[in-house]
C-alpha cells in the first residue's frame, strides 16, 4: 500500500465542504483540518505508485476550493499502535 499526505491550502470559508468533498474521493483514507500555512491535510492510499499521478493532478486539485497543494510520498510507516499491537498479541484478557 503506498500512502501520501496531502497538504492543501483552502479558499477562506471552503473547509468544511472542500474536507467531505476530499473524503468523497475513494483513494482518500482521512482528512484532518490543521495550524499553519495549510488548512487541510488529506492521507491518501492506493495500491501502485503510478495511480498517485492520476488521483492528486486529476481528481483532488480541480476540486472546488483548492487553492495550493504540496504532496509528501511517504517511504515507511513507524506507529506505536502497531508495535503494541504486535507485542501484545496473546496477552488479551
């Protein structure tokens, strides 16, 4: 599974609607308003790395209220939920 997050920069008062519209694309796991110089965040999933060409140009940037994206491929996933998940395998009451 590759992911990628997404940062995006919302036309003022488009973040409600642009996040359900962001969540409406089925390659998009979450989206998290934020802080800062970007106002959204939208974690992105997808089998190959090739389909990110086609889901981040050609279905979420022409969406109404994207002002500027910026994508970060991700390279490894490092979650203590999983490492305690793993090591607690066993110890369920």
């Amino acid at each position: 599974m590759i992911t990628a997050f997404v940062l995006i920069q919302a036309t003022p008062g488009t973040v409600p609607d642009l996040a359900q519209a962001l969540l409406d694309v089925p390659e998009v796991a979450e989206v998290y308003s934020v802080t800062g110089e970007y106002d959204l965040v939208a974690i992105l999933r997808v089998k190959e790395y090739a389909e990110m060409a086609d889901v981040v140009p050609a279905r979420l940037v022409p969406l109404p209220g994207i002002e500027r994206t910026m994508t970060l491929m991700a390279f490894q996933c490092f979650s203590r939920h999983d490492l305690e998940r793993l090591f607690s395998i066993g110890m369920e009451e």
